[in-house]
C-alpha cells in the first residue's frame, strides 16, 4: 500500500471497493478519476482492489490525484499463485471477503488521518452496503453491466414467481410482466436467475447476485455505466425500483476533464492501418482479454474471412496468437495484432462490422463508435444482451447456434456488411451512438445524474 500524507479537515474520505476481475475494476476506476478532478479541494479517495487488478488498471500506482492505491488479499495463500480456473480464483476470493476490504480499509483510514466519509463499490460486493451502514455513510453501487440485466436481478423473486424456480419447457416465455423486457424470452435470463440442477462443482454468481438484487434497494444511489436514452422505460421503472437511479455512462465518453487531450496511443498502427481502406469495410475482431476463442472456432472464422474476402482487424491474446498466426498466414487482406486503441478503432470510418462476445462495455463501445455487432456470447448477462442487441434494438445479430462456424458466420458477414439490413443496422446504431453523445453535453442526462452524485459524496459527513 502506498502512503499519503493527510489533509486538513474539511476532507471526506471516500472509500472504493472492486470486484477484480474480468471489465469490472476499469469503470470504477474511470468513475474515481472523473470524481477526483471534479471534488479535487474536497475529498481524497482510497482504492481497494487486488493487487493483480491494481497492477493491470494503473499505469502507475501514483498517476491518480487524490487517489491512495490499497492492495486486498486475493484469497489464496502465500506462494500460491492464482489458478488459471477462473471460477476458482472468484470462490477464493469471495471467502476472503468481506475480511480482507475491512482491514484495508482501516489501514487507509490510519494513513489519510480520517474515517471513510462515503462508500462506493462494486455492485457485486453486496456486503459494502453493511459496512455503510455500521459507519453511517452513503453507500454507493456501481453496477457496471446494462439496465435490462440489472432489472433483472432486481426483480428476480418476482419472475421466480412468475415463471418458476425450475428450467422447463416454454422456454420462449417473455418476461412481458416486467417493464421493457417484452422480447426478453426464459431462455435469455443468466443462468441463476431460475434456480436450475447444479452440476458437481456450481458457480458462486447465482447467490452472490441474488443478495445484490436483494441489497441494492438500500443503497443511497446506484448508479450505472449506461445512460438514460438507451432504455428510458426500463430506466424510469429502475428509479421506482431504488432510493436513487443516476446514469452516469457511457463511461468511454464520460473521462476526467483535461485541459489538453491526451494523443492517441497506437502502438500496433493499427489506426494508420485503417486509414487506407475503404468506409464500412473492415471486420473488427477482438474477445477481450478475458475470453479464448476455442481453436476450432478460430480457424472457422479465418475460412470464413479467406472465402469472403473482407478487410480484418483482429486483436487477440495469449495462447491462440501462434494458432491465428499460422491460419492467417495465407491471407494478404488482414492485420493480426495483441492490442488495439479499442475505442479509437471503433470510431474509424473504415471499420463495418465487430465480431466480439456480448459484454456490456464492448456493446456500450460499438454504440459511441457506430459499428454494428456481430456477437458469440458466453456467459452471464451476454445471452440477455445479445438479445437486447438483435430483437430490442436491430443493431447487430448474435451467432446462430451460438458457436462460430464458417457457413454461420459468412452468412453475419454479408448480412452486415453488405445487405440492405446492414444499412439499416448502421442507421439505427448511429441513431443510439447520437443519443450518447447527447446525453454527456452540457445539459444532457449525465450531467444531471453526474451531478446530484457530486452532491452525495462532497456533502458525506
């Protein structure tokens, strides 16, 4: 933990809880920044994350005003690495919790010379809201996914009630009953949310969720990585639903205030790569740094490229580089990189279409950048947006069968990129991307919400 030096009273000192894994940490983290310039004279901020994390989301651990960077145990014992099991490594850390957040942030509270003012965490650490309480300070959640995802677990007693615990038939069912969700079907809720047969070894999201949902109603304001335009009915029901519903995304166009931009890192070239192909005709492929493309998949997905013929951008990690090395070797007609300005790429007017998962932040993402989405989910609320994506909104098409294969995804590519529907895709993403933008001028929603938030934390006691 680094050390600070603590400032005169009237400080209030507010305290960050993660959840490290996955695209978690890096919205908080952009919320904190944009927090600390806004209430520079007036509060200074302790960030509570793993150590893993904090390496992966800090360029250096000291680059952030205000900000005290606290590493929390991860879990597992010392000189035992994490495992790459990625299931196993959340139950580690979940047991470690909430123990191994309160002694940090005791320590933080001896370095900056104050007790914690206000809270705000990830919406997953359910357990933060108790801590709040015991204090007597807000308590404030970041639910970094979607509203529709987030109505969802709210509401998950009552579509257990409606649509039963057990997995059965009828799985096209909509979730009608619940306010913007009439094209939801049964078979789009995350696994959880109906209480199925748990296999040998079950996960510990279901539980963990379903406290959130029950938890979250006490918050003083939940907030959210998302803005109100996108779903204004189900936004609207969320502020009937909770103390406080304030949008605060999306957090891509959302950053600190800088007297001067920051330039544009393209260390790969991928940019200037771009520059030379022709509008909406690039392929865009990139599954995170969380996510393997299985093999098989893979090398469908080159064939697909080979036969077609279209431009591709593919950024990708880890293991698979050398497999998508050697597929890729025979094409002249594309670049293979381990990283992309991912924003930056997406706003390019070369690019036409993005193959990904369903996350919230790459969907967030192809919206500011205006690029339809060709999607191959994989888990939790991916099924839910990718639905929302193709049924909700018309501006992208998940993956038939849910697995990449060469006929499947030569049918999206020309789908997107060159029929009649592509074209209406665009218009209706750039529809939403305008919307975005609206909505973080001056006078927009964000400023609003970004606001009363403002408030909450600068007037803790």
């Amino acid at each position: 933990m680094a050390s600070e030096i603590p400032k005169p009273d009237p400080i209030i000192h507010v305290a960050v809880l993660a959840f490290p894994f996955g695209s978690h940490a890096a919205p908080l983290l952009s919320l904190v920044r944009r927090l600390s310039v806004t209430t520079v004279a007036s509060t200074v901020f302790s960030f509570l994350n793993t150590s893993r994390s904090n390496e992966t989301i800090f360029p250096c651990k000291d680059g952030v005003p205000n900000v005290l960077v606290c590493d929390v145990e991860d879990g597992w014992p010392k000189g035992h690495a994490p495992s790459g099991n990625s299931i196993e490594q959340v139950e580690m850390f979940l047991r470690a919790t909430p123990e191994n957040f309160l002694k940090v942030l005791e320590e933080a509270e001896e370095i900056w010379g104050r007790k914690i003012g206000c809270l705000i965490s990830d919406a997953f650490l359910w357990f933060a809201g108790e801590f709040a309480a015991e204090r007597e300070v807000p308590w404030l959640p970041l639910w970094t996914a979607g509203p529709r995802s987030l109505l969802v677990y709210l509401e998950t007693d009552l579509i257990r009630r409606n649509l039963g615990d057990e997995g059965g038939l009828d799985e096209d069912k909509t979730l009608d009953f619940l306010p913007g969700c009439s094209e939801i079907r049964k078979s789009d809720l995350p696994a959880g949310v109906l209480i199925t047969s748990q296999g040998s070894k079950p996960s510990p999201f279901p539980d963990l969720l379903h406290k959130m949902g029950l938890n979250l109603p006490k918050a003083t304001a939940v907030l959210i990585n998302s803005f109100h335009e996108i779903d204004p009915k189900i936004s609207n029901h969320l502020k009937t639903r909770l103390q406080k519903f304030l949008n605060i995304g999306p957090l891509t166009l959302t950053r600190e205030p800088s007297p001067q931009p920051e330039p544009v890192l393209d260390r790969t070239g991928c940019l200037e790569w771009l520059s030379k192909l022709e509008p909406a005709s690039v392929v865009y492929i990139s599954f995170g740094s969380v996510i393997t493309l299985p093999p098989h998949e893979i090398a469908a997905l080159v064939e697909a490229l080979e036969e077609t013929g279209f431009p591709f951008l593919w950024s990708i990690r880890g293991k698979s580089v050398q497999l998508l090395e050697e597929k890729c070797s025979s094409l002249r007609n594309g670049k293979v990189v381990s990283w992309t300005p991912q924003v930056e790429v997406l706003k390019h007017s070369s690019v036409g279409a993005f193959v990904t998962h369903g996350s919230w932040n790459v969907i967030l993402e192809s919206i500011v950048g205006g690029v339809p989405l060709i999607c191959r989910l994989f888990f939790r609320d991916q099924r839910m947006n990718v639905r929302t994506v193709e049924a909700v909104w018309g501006i992208g098409v998940g993956v038939e069968g849910g697995v990449i294969t060469k006929e499947g995804i030569v049918k999206d590519l020309r789908r997107v990129l060159l029929d009649g529907e592509g074209k209406e895709m665009r218009e209706r993403i750039r529809a939403l991307k305008k919307l975005a933008y609206e909505a973080v001028e001056d006078g927009g929603n964000f400023t609003e919400d970004f606001n009363d938030l403002v408030k909450i934390v600068t007037k803790a006691q």
